[in-house]
C-alpha cells in the first residue's frame, strides 16, 4: 500500500485532549516520519485559532483546515487534526484513502488536559461538560472515519504511541 510514491501516512483524529500531539509526536518518531499538526499550520500562517473563530467565526476556520489537511495529507507522515476537523463532510472524504487512527478518553482524564486556553469551544463554566457535549455530537463521526481506535486515558503516551506506530506497520 505504501511506496516511495505514496509516503506513509498516517491521519490521527479524536476529541479535544485525546493526546493527538504528544502522542502524534511520538509516533512520527518511531516510524521515522514527519509529524504535522494542522491545527499548529492554520495557527501559523492565519495565527491564534481563538482570533480566527472570533473575528471569521468557525465555518471560516474549518475551510483553512480543510485546506491544511489536504496539504498535509499529500505531505504523508503522522498527521494530527484538531477536535472539530471531522464535522467538514470533505475533510471526511479527504480521509477515506488513508489510515485513521481515533484517540479516545475518557471525561475524567481529560479535565486535567484541557485546562488553560487556546480552546475556544470550551470556553465557560464547565469546560469539562462542554467538552463532555462537543464529544458525543462528534463520536460517530470520528469512528465514522477511523481504521482503529486507541484509548490514551490510562497508559503512557509512550506505550500508546509504540502500539500505533506496530499497528500501522502492520497496514502496508
């Protein structure tokens, strides 16, 4: 499946604090590859995805994903999309030729991991029940598009990120 003409890659999507990066990271590492996280790329050509969705509001900054994820997936390596990329019905079908791996956890992992800012779909009083309610109108779409799902709420990220990277030697 995969040829000098057609690099490895590999499509990382989940809820916001999944691990997507830091386990993304660690992937693109053991398998030698390079990591892109897109929402990093919007960030820094657009800047602050805060100020995007403020100032151009979301269906704004989902076309730049759309945009950063058809460049990165042509790039190949480990790529991270943000949270919210899977409700773009196109960013979907940008995913339906390539290896998918779904990061999942649970609510009560995630609280320590999505403290602080940067997150503007949290924002409130209860970022751990908005998070709770983004996560379920969006669970069907990410097993929608996954070839496998990991959960990173209790193991290390290290661990996690060597089972994806022997899963996806397993897929050539």
């Amino acid at each position: 499946m995969t040829s000098a003409a057609d690099p490895l890659t590999l499509v990382l999507v989940g809820p916001m604090g999944a691990g997507k990066t830091s386990v993304g990271r660690r992937v693109a590492r053991t398998l030698g590859v390079a990591f892109i996280d897109t929402d990093k790329r919007i960030a820094a050509v657009h800047g602050p995805i805060p100020v995007i969705f403020s100032e151009h509001g979301e269906a704004h900054f989902r076309a730049l994903e759309r945009e950063a994820v058809a460049t990165a997936l042509d790039e190949g390596g480990v790529v991270s999309l943000g949270g919210g990329a899977v409700t773009d019905a196109a960013t979907r079908e940008l995913l339906r030729t390539h290896q998918v791996v779904y990061l999942t956890v649970s609510a009560e992992a995630v609280a320590d991991r999505i403290t602080g800012g940067g997150r503007p779909l949290l924002a409130g009083d209860d970022p751990v029940q908005r998070w709770r309610q983004i996560f379920e109108q969006r669970r069907g779409l990410y097993e929608e598009v996954a070839s496998a799902t990991f959960d990173t709420s209790r193991r290390p990220m290290q661990r996690i990120a060597d089972d994806i990277a022997a899963w996806r030697r397993e897929q050539r």
